[in-house]
C-alpha cells in the first residue's frame, strides 16, 4: 500500500476560470496535465465574465 502524502505535499495549480489555487486528486492522476479548472461550475462557465 502506499504511503500516504499530506495535502500540503501535493502539487497544486491555478483554475483558469476563477484563479483560485487547487490540489492534485487521485481521480485527476493520469490527466493532471490537461486539468485547467477546480470544479464542473468553473469549467461550464469558462467562457463567461461575472456581471455585478
């Protein structure tokens, strides 16, 4: 089994869409390279800007 790593341990990357800092998950393992976006609500709205 192997060793378990701390969060802080993890690579981390910058969404596109909201800027926010996000932490490698397992699920992403084969494809971190593609990962643009933190979550499916950043990524369906990477095409739109915030009106306030």
């Amino acid at each position: 089994m192997p060793k378990m790593r701390k969060k802080s341990d993890l690579p981390t990357k910058l969404c596109v869409a909201c800027g926010r800092p996000f932490a490698w998950r397992k699920k992403w393992e084969r494809v971190w390279s593609e990962v643009k976006f933190c979550s499916d609500a950043c990524r369906m709205t990477k095409g739109r800007v915030a009106r306030g």
